[in-house]
C-alpha cells in the first residue's frame, strides 16, 4: 500500500488482465450501463450480420464493410480495455492487501475468565480477545486493557511501529496487523467480512463503484447526445433514398459511431475509476466516488493547528538576555538546564544554543551534576552543576522562585515575556544563583511552503479555517504566519459543528480532518471528512475518508486529487465533443458529394476518396481512445487557478485542440490507407 509501491501505467500483469476483461465486457448486460459504448456495439453487431450476408451473397465492397465492421468492434473494445486497466490498477492493490488478510488463530477470553483458542473468522462484534507479542490481532476493535508496540505496514506500507493503548484516541487496532511489544485486550468491532481490512479490499478493487451525481448527469447529457444524433442518421437514409445517393448501412453506421461521443463515452468510467485509484497510491482510501468528487468542489477547509498547519511541538526560536547578561551567558544556561530534558522543547534549547552560540551537549554525570526535573507544582526543571544553581520554567513560578531568593524579575525581562506573549509565543523565564538571565521564546514552527499552499487553495477560490485550542492572541499571530484565511480559536467540538453547518448553510462544501470521537460529529457533518487510520472506530466510521497515513496535512493533497478528477473529465469531454467537428468534414462530403458536387468544397482536408475518408475517420475514432488511456488514468496536470482561468485554458488546450488535432489525425491515416491500398 505504500506510494513506492504503486503499479506503473503499463504494468504487464495488469495490461493481460485488462485484454482479457475487455472481451468479456461486451456481455450486453454489460455494455448497457454505458449507453453510448452500448450503442456502437449494436452498430458493430448490426455490421456483423450485415457482413456475413453480403459474404454469402457476394456483395461488391466486401474489403471495405469488413475494415468498417473490424474498427467498430475495435472502438467497443478499447472502451473496454480503459475501464478494465482502471480496474485492474485497483485489483493489483487489492492483491497487496489479500496477502496481509489470513484467518489467524484468536485466543477469546471466556466469561469465567478462561481462554479459547479459535479461528478469527468465528469472531463476533464484542468477544474479547488477548494479543501477545508476536500475534496478529485478528480482527477490528478497540484496546480496552494494557498497551503495545503495533506493526501496521500490512496496512499503510510504513515500517515504523507505533503505540497503541487503551483509552484516548489511539485505542483502535486494525485486524491483520501484529503486535510487537507486551500484551492486549481487545473488545472486537466487526463481524466476519465487515472489517476494516474487508473494506479496503472491496474499496480499492472499483469495479462495484458507484456513480457520483455529476458523472450520472453527464451520463445522461451524453446518453441525450446520442438519441439526438441518432434520429439525425436515422434521417439521412431516407434523404439518401430521395437524393439517389447510395449510402450503405455501413457508412450510416460509421457517421453515428464518429458523431456520438464515444470518446468521453469510452473514458468515463476509467477516469472516475483513475481517481479514486490516486487516493489509494496516496494512502487513502475513500468510501465512495462521491467523496472524491466533493473533494474537488470543496470551498473550505477546516485544518487542525497542530501537526497540520505547525509542526505539532513548539521549539526555541530565539535567546533574549536581559541587561548586563550576553546571549552566550543566557544560551549557556538555557542549554545546561535543558540537557536532561528529553521533550521536543528541551531538545531544540539544546540544538539552538548549538547552532547559534557554537554551544555543545555536555554530558554531564550524576557525580558532576544534580538534575531537578520538571513538576506540576513547581513548574520549574533545572540543574545544580559547580556551584551554578540554574533553573528554567514558567513566568510566574521563576518569579516566585526569584522572590524566595530575595530577588526580582527585571521590568526589561517582564516587557520582554509579554512581547512574545503577544506574539502567540511562549516564553520561559531562565535564573541562576537567584538572577534573571533573560527569556527563551518558544513558537509554533509554521511548515515550511504551508503558506505558499494556502495561497494556492485561496487562489482557487477555497477558503481555509485554521481550528485550535489555543487563545485567541495565540491563534492570530499563528494564523497571520501561516497565512490562513481566518481561524477559529478555544474550538470545542461544537463550535467545529456549528461552523461546518454555517458553511454549508451558505451553499459550501466543507473538508476537515479528526481522528478522535469527539471530531466524529464534525467529520459526519463534513462533506468530505478524513479520519485518521491511528484515531478511533468511531471517526473512521464517522468519516468518508481514512488516511493510512495519518497525515493530516493529506487533506490539501485529497483537494488536489478531487480537483484533478474534475478537470480530467472536463477536459476530456470538451475534447471530445471538438473532435467530432473534423468528423463532421470527412464523413458528410464522403456521402453526398457524388449526388451534390457542390459538397466537395467542404472536404478541405482534401481526402483521396469518399470510402477512406469514412474508413481514416471510424479508424481515428477508434485510435484515440487508446492514445487518451494515459491522460484519463494519470489524470489532466493538477494547475491552480480560478475556475475562469481553468474554463479559457481548458477551451484553449482541450477545445481548440480537440479540432485541430483529429484534422490531422484523419489526414494522415487517409494517406496510409492510399499508400497501403486499404481503399
């Protein structure tokens, strides 16, 4: 399941499923859910029958009815073959995941206390069962006992174990997964075939995926398409008739398959396909197309400060000494004090005074040093090192302490804390021997290019939320930095609720990611919302989306991914419907200019004979499903820019183009079949 792992385009197990799965396809039954694919294929049988009785009777023509009825049955074919690479690409993942499902042995623990081993596929929703080290938890549910090391590459490709535990939010456990580390008691959550693992699978492998809204409207505009041109063919004949021009079925055929749009057609099913198969080589997996979908039409997005917007741990940032003390003094002090402190905190004190004072780690032994580690009630942490009483906390508690030593906190100093105060910083306050050092400022590091993304969403017209629990001073400087639209601070799970209402109240698409079961409300409320895969069963069944990951910055990617869903069948429809235009001058001057010689002034592609202008347009019909496969499986390129810029360039690139380039196409296959003598 990792991105590393993802299958190429053109993989070759996946390519000999797809030639196989395209023939089986054409079961009518089928067929019929995509009317316009359906539609050839009746013409191409329609051809077939047609054929077989002009062979028995000896019909002149022959060579050319066959090439028409072949190239029919090939454009059936390689709609087939897009949606089956689509599929295919989902199944290969789907493979992954079956290797990491096996029905492992449970030990169910008994109402008298006792335990049975049985298989896990006799697990019910509620037994409890004992994990040790080395077993594989075998099915969904939450640690209700203990705490252990998890193995979870099975699941999300990532190597690196992590910690679960019972209570909080990183209780829930994913059956297939293989405990480390000391022992468990999980409470089951699913039943047989209704895990998580069983999700995935039937998830990823896309064939049982449903339409979203907008490819069913588009499903019927095209379906709409069709039963209009198909009266205008149908109309032709007898104008043909009246007019004394002979047209066969072949060529009538021909003109409606090359109207219709059977590119787009042939495609839909594989771009829809294509894009929730991009989740999954991102690690994650979505509940339906229509999550992916809302994802491209969101217009705000709700992030969590930390871990999303910041890097999850304030770190030190600078050294201000107070008067009559040198910042090496101060980083000095800071550093010694901050040697045994293992949090993220302690460590980056330790790392600015390096890399800004040439200050290194000393080690320093119990015999030299005596460490006070931090508490609750002193609020204080430092160290009693030759003759240096160093000590490092809170504003209030080192002021206290200053006082009991019959000292001060400077005025300089005090400006200095509420300065970073005001900031949205925090300062921690440094004395030794009973004097004010000066003050360590301590901030929410802002991820790097996070801003640069931010102003990439505004300029798609998506406004960004920042939601924290901090003050409201705090989340405005964090806010200003990071360059958010607004934010909303001291958020309680109800203020997240009625916020995403008021969005949506307003006609908006709301995202945000949670992993605990107090943002389950929220997530279900959301259009698009992503659980983390390390939060709890209830956010992840709260949720449409879960991230493997549990990267809650993957929200900004899954826009990108819903945005290029969308563009990618734009563009290709657009596409589509331009290159019938080049159609239209090959097939109609093909049928009548015989009757009507004034009609030649329309082939202005200047093609050799009416048969190889009908045979170079049904051919290039054909050839350009094939030659668009890549695009509608890798998807159009991902551009920020309003929609107004995204609808000129798409008119310019995929409009004016889908004109220009089946001129070209036809042309060049007319001169091959000249060359060739195919007519």
């Amino acid at each position: 399941m990792s991105k590393t792992k993802s299958k190429s385009l053109w993989d070759a197990k996946i390519v000999s499923h797809a030639l196989l799965d395209c023939v089986r396809k054409l079961d009518p039954r089928m067929m019929m859910r995509n009317p316009v694919m359906f539609v050839v294929e009746v013409g191409s049988v329609i051809t077939s029958v047609l054929l077989v009785r002009d062979a028995m009777r000896h019909v002149p023509g022959f060579g050319f009815d066959l090439q028409i009825t072949l190239w029919l049955w090939f454009t059936v074919l390689f709609a087939n073959f897009a949606e089956a690479m689509a599929e295919g690409r989902g199944k290969a993942q789907a493979d992954t995941l079956r290797k990491a499902k096996s029905d492992t042995l449970a030990n169910r623990l008994l109402p008298d206390g006792r335990t049975e081993v049985v298989p896990g596929s006799k697990l019910r929703s509620g037994d409890l069962v004992i994990v040790s080290a080395g077993e594989v938890i075998p099915g969904d549910g939450d640690i209700i006992e203990g705490i252990a090391s998890v193995d979870e590459s099975a699941i999300t490709g990532e190597s690196a174990p992590v910690i679960r535990e019972a209570g909080g939010d990183r209780s829930a456990v994913t059956g297939g997964t293989r405990v480390l580390s000391d022992q468990i008691k999980v409470k089951i959550s699913s039943n047989p075939g209704e895990t998580f693992l069983d999700r995935m699978i039937a998830l990823v492998e896309g064939a049982e995926r449903q339409k979203t809204p907008n490819e069913i409207a588009l499903n019927i505009l095209l379906a709409g398409l069709t039963v209009v041109f198909l009266l205008a063919v149908v109309t032709l004949q007898p104008f043909a008739i009246y007019s004394k021009a002979s047209q066969t079925i072949f060529v009538l055929v021909s003109l409606l398959v090359c109207l219709i749009p059977t590119t787009i057609g042939a495609l839909l099913s594989a771009i829809g396909i294509a894009g929730m198969d991009r989740l999954v080589q991102h690690n994650v997996l979505a509940m339906s197309g229509r999550a992916v979908e809302a994802a491209g039409d969101v217009n705000t997005l709700l992030l969590d400060k930390t871990g999303t917007i910041t890097l999850g741990n304030r770190q030190a940032a600078e050294f201000v000494a107070a008067p009559g003390v040198s910042n090496d003094q101060l980083a000095d002090a800071a550093q010694l004090s901050s040697l045994p402190d293992e949090t993220p905190e302690g460590r980056s004190i330790v790392i600015l005074a390096k890399e800004q004072y040439g200050l290194r780690g000393r080690e320093l032994g119990s015999p030299q040093a005596q460490f006070v580690p931090f508490s609750a009630h002193t609020r204080m942490s430092g160290v009693n090192f030759d003759g240096r009483v160093i000590r490092k906390g809170a504003v209030d508690a080192i002021q206290r302490y200053l006082s009991e030593n019959s000292s001060y906190l400077p005025k300089e100093v005090q400006a200095t804390v509420e300065t970073i105060a005001r900031a949205g910083g925090t300062p921690l306050v440094v004395a030794e021997n009973g004097r004010a050092l000066g003050v360590i400022h301590l901030k929410d590091i802002v991820k790097g290019g996070i801003k640069e993304r931010f102003a990439q969403l505004r300029a798609m017209g998506i406004r960004t939320v920042m939601i924290t629990g901090d003050n409201p001073l705090t989340a405005a400087a964090i806010a200003r930095e990071a360059g958010v639209d607004d934010f909303l601070a001291q958020a309680t799970p109800k203020d997240k609720m009625d916020l995403i209402k008021k969005e949506q109240a307003e006609g908006k698409l709301v995202a945000m990611t949670g992993d605990g079961t107090n943002d389950a409300p929220a997530l279900a409320q959301s259009d698009v919302g992503v659980a983390m895969n390390t939060g709890t069963q209830a956010a992840k069944e709260a949720g449409n989306m879960v991230d493997l990951d549990s990267n809650p910055t993957k929200l900004l990617e899954i826009v990108e991914i819903g945005k290029q869903l969308l563009m990618t069948r734009g563009s290709l429809t657009t596409f589509s419907i331009a290159n019938d235009v080049a159609k239209y001058f090959a097939i109609i001057p093909a049928m009548f200019a015989g009757t009507f010689p004034v009609l030649n002034a329309l082939n202005i592609m200047h093609l050799a004979t009416p048969q190889s202008a009908v045979l170079s347009a049904v051919i290039f019909n054909a050839l350009v499903i094939i030659a668009l496969i890549p695009l509608a499986l890798r998807g159009v390129k991902y551009r920020p820019m309003n929609a107004e810029a995204l609808l000129r360039r798409n008119l310019l690139l995929y409009g004016v183009g889908g004109v220009i380039v089946p001129f070209i196409g036809i042309k060049i296959i007319d001169v091959i079949i000249r060359v060739v003598g195919l007519a």
